[in-house]
C-alpha cells in the first residue's frame, strides 16, 4: 500500500509539470502571435501612410479628389487604433508568460518562433487513442486507487483472522557510551483475535466493496471521457490544418489582386477606394494566415497533451525553433 501510494504521489507530481509544460507552451505562443499581429498593423500604417502622401499629391496635381483622401486618412486612423490594442494585446500576453516562468518582463528574450519539423505526421485516429490510455496520469491514477482499493478489500475481509504483532526496543544502560555488551532489550508480542465485533467486520468489507466499484466506475468514466476528448483533439488538428492550407491560397489569391490594383490604379484605370479595398483584403488574408499557422501548432499541442506526451511534443518542434 505504501508503495502505491508513492506511486501515486508521483503520478500527481508528472500530471501537474505537464500542465505547467502546456500552460507555457500556450502563452508563449500568445506572445508570438500578439507580437505578429502588431508587426502587421505597423505595416499596414506604413503602407496607409505612403497611399496617403501619394493621394495627396495627386490632389494637389487634381488626379484625386477630396473624397479619396478622407477615405485613406479614416482607414489610416483605424489602422493606428488597431495598432494601440495590438500593443495593449502583446503586453497582457508577455506579462502572462512571465507570470508562468516566475520572470520579470525585462528578463525574457524571444529567439524563435515555433514550428513543428517538416517530418511530422498526425497518427491515425485508434492510434492516438490508445496511446491516451496508456500514457495519462489520470487512468494511471486511478488504476492505483483501484488496486489499493482491491488491497484494502483483502485486508477487510481478514477481519475474523488472528492478527499477531511483535514489538521490539533497545535501551542503553549506559547513555553516554552505549554497547551491544550492556544493552536491555525488550519484545512485546501482542495476539489480537476477534470472535464477535457486534457486525463491525462485514460492515468494512461492505464499506471497502463499495469503495472498491466506485473506483472502477470512476476508471470506467474516465477512460470514455479521455477518448472524447482525444477525438475531439484530433479533428481540432485536421481542421486547422485545412484551414491554414486555406488561407495560405487566400494569402497568395490577395497579394496577387493588391498587385494588380496597384497597378491598374497607377495607370489611372482604377478608383482609390478599389486600391484601399485591395489593401484591407491584403491585410485580413495576412492576418487570418498568421492566426491560422499559430492555432494549427496549438491544436497540435492540445492534441499531444491529451495524450499525456506534453513533453514529446516538444520533439516534434524544429531543432532551429
């Protein structure tokens, strides 16, 4: 029983450093997407801030109209307010992993951005399950409960046996330089045999049977939870990896149509606001591309934590990441 128990304790221990291993995993790619969500925007008012000085130009040359320009400085504004929540967006993030690592924010140093190694495949789907079974503490837990528990069950259908203890001590005549030569020793050996407890033996046999059931339907539950959350897991996983095929076509799709009504505007054979239209599809798409890369690492880290493989993970990631 004391060996289980120690199990046990380590169990817990293994299960609450995969939490925190998540947990860090979790925040520290939040940084990484708040920081690239503001390098976007700066970029998105660099590029607003170059329309606008040429809109202006043109207005001056009359090849704009007033209308063209109010319409850029609006989208500039807008892009300058989504560059203040950006910023507000990185520092709760920063200081939400600094909270993790038990650092100041000045202290931390972001050398790389994740990605998993180009060898990575996603398991098939009864694969994966079985691997949850066999690696969560939560089912290793529990199968300890339920062995103690079955070891508890021995112990209390024993009651009527004769249950024989034997107590030894060892005294020193002579405290200050003690020896084998003039020790006292003593031995107790005591006999305790129940032949009549008024029903309180079969009550704990009951008490521990119960306990004992309790404990497998828990395993039982928790096992069939493991699994939903397993397969939920795994089509997170081939969703986002279908949207972020997705998106990268979309990003390529809208580079290619700012190109060319950047073009057809510099010929004169496009509007302002077809350009600006262009620009903001630009941006979406470029911002869709990067949440889209980021929960695509996440789902797969979701998907290995409900594995109980936290830190094999972190195997899968690029060596230079």
């Amino acid at each position: 029983l004391a060996q289980l128990g120690l199990d046990g304790a380590e169990l817990n221990y293994q299960t609450a450093y995969e939490n925190l291993v998540y947990q860090i995993v979790q925040a520290y790619v939040g940084v990484l997407k708040a920081d690239g969500m503001l390098a976007l925007t700066r970029d998105q008012i660099k590029l607003l801030s170059e329309h606008q000085r040429l809109i202006e130009t043109n207005l001056n040359l009359g090849y704009a109209t007033q209308s063209d320009l109010m319409e850029t400085k609006i989208r500039l504004t807008q892009a300058e307010l989504g560059a203040v929540r950006a910023e507000h967006g990185k520092k709760l993030a920063l200081e939400n992993l600094c909270t993790l690592l038990g650092i100041p924010p000045q202290d931390l140093v972001l050398t790389s951005k994740p990605a998993l190694a180009a060898e990575h495949e996603l398991p098939e789907l009864e694969t994966v399950i079985r691997r949850a079974e066999t690696n969560r503490p939560e089912l290793k837990n529990l199968a300890l409960a339920v062995r103690s528990a079955e070891a508890n069950l021995e112990l209390a259908r024993g009651y009527w046996k004769p249950n024989l203890v034997m107590i030894g001590a060892y005294e020193a005549q002579n405290p200050d330089h003690p020896s084998l030569k003039d020790a006292v020793w003593r031995f107790t050996l005591n006999l305790d045999w129940k032949f009549f407890d008024a029903g309180a033996g079969k009550a704990g046999v009951q008490q521990a049977e119960a306990n004992l059931e309790k404990l497998r339907f828990q395993l039982a539950q928790t096992k069939d939870l493991i699994q939903l959350e397993v397969r939920q897991k795994y089509l997170a996983v081939t969703e986002d990896a279908q949207v972020l095929s997705l998106t990268k076509l979309s990003l390529s799709q809208a580079e290619e149509n700012y190109m060319l009504q950047k073009a057809k505007f510099e010929l004169g054979v496009a509007t302002n606001l077809e350009l600006l239209t262009a620009q903001n599809t630009l941006n979406a798409a470029r911002n869709d591309y990067l949440n889209a890369e980021y929960d695509y690492f996440l789902a797969v880290a979701a998907l290995y934590h409900a594995l109980g493989e936290t830190e094999d993970f972190m195997l899968e990631v690029r060596d230079d990441a």
